[in-house]
C-alpha cells in the first residue's frame, strides 16, 4: 500500500516544472536556508512552486523520506530531486543550475 | 541538543574510513557547521548522493540534534597519470 503523503508529494511535483520544499513562504521565508534558495531562484528567473512546510506537518515529513533528504528546503526540477541548498548554491556557483534550467527549457538561453 | 565537532568526525570516519574531515563551527552553538569531506567513496557519485552517504553515516541526527551542516564534498583529486 503505497504511502499517501508521498503521493501527494508526487502529484506536486509533476504538477509544476520546478517545485520548492521550504520552511516559510518566498516572501517570508523563515529559515536562512529556505531563504537562499528562493534567492537562487530568483536570481535565475525561473518561475517555481513553493510549498510551506511549516503550514504541514505530514509533508515537512514526508520530503524526507521521500528523497532521503532529512533536510528542508528540497528543490525538484521536472519531477526529479535536485538537493538542498547547500547542492543549489554550488550547482548556481558552478553554473550547473543555470544550464539544468536551459537544458529543460525553463529559462531561455541569454545571449 | 547539539553535537560536538569530534563526535561527527567520529561518525563521519566510521562510515568513510579514508574520508578527510575538516569541520568547521559556524556559529559556536554546536548547531551549525561546515563540513569538507574528501572521500574515495564519492567518486563517481552525483553530488545529493555524496551528500546522502554523510547523513546515512550521521545516522538520522542530521535536522534533529544538528540543525546546519554546510556540506562541500568530493573524492580525492585524481593522481595526473
């Protein structure tokens, strides 16, 4: 019997091409990790869905065993688990982010 | 709760007997830290899974008793041959 929060979890992050687990909202955020990576994001110009996880407790859960990642924020490109913030600052400093983005056709190629 | 520097060293080493640790306390609360860790073990490995096999070693305490462990890590630099 599969598990429902992960299902849910699953539904989320197909819905929208870029998902982002955080603790708070992009306009408050709440945590200084959760914080970064919305700046990331932005910074990319990318267009993303966050979900709060202090507003669900099921979820705030459920990320972690979902990926076996036991921390917040998680970041899902297409579907698929990218990292924490730690993953998202290295690949934006290394310009792997910003590649994975144009690769997946989420922000046009700058000139 | 928090966690001592040697005691994750201790922890990371048992899982990665050749890693190289260098632990740093950012904020001196025993809360948050930045790690490198060099292992053999990380060869080949996509980074989230590099990082997976530190907190598999730190077993379940990371985002419990250690809230922030900035983690950089990679295996050692290939001998030029």
């Amino acid at each position: 019997m599969s598990d429902p929060v992960h299902e849910r979890i699953k539904k989320q992050i197909e819905q929208d091409d870029v998902v982002l687990y955080m603790k708070g909202t992009p306009v408050f955020p709440q945590c200084g990790f959760s914080s970064g990576a919305v700046q990331v994001l932005s910074h990319l110009e990318v267009p993303f869905q966050s979900y709060n996880v202090l507003e669900d407790q099921d979820i705030r859960e459920g990320v972690k065993t979902f990926s076996d990642w036991p921390t917040i924020p998680q970041l899902y490109v297409k579907g698929e688990f990218v990292g924490g913030f730690d993953i998202m600052r290295e690949m934006f400093e290394s310009g792997e982010l910003q590649e994975m983005m144009r690769d997946k056709g989420l922000v046009e190629a700058k000139s | 709760m928090a966690m001592r520097v040697d005691e994750i060293e201790r922890l990371v080493k048992e899982a990665l007997p050749d890693a190289q640790v260098v632990i740093e306390d950012l904020a001196g609360d025993g809360d948050h830290y930045r790690a490198t860790i060099i292992s053999e073990k990380f060869r080949g490995l996509p980074r989230v899974r590099q990082h997976q096999l530190v907190y598999d070693a730190l077993g379940g305490r990371m985002g419990g008793e250690l809230h922030a462990l900035a983690l950089t890590t990679s295996p050692p630099p290939s001998e030029a041959s």
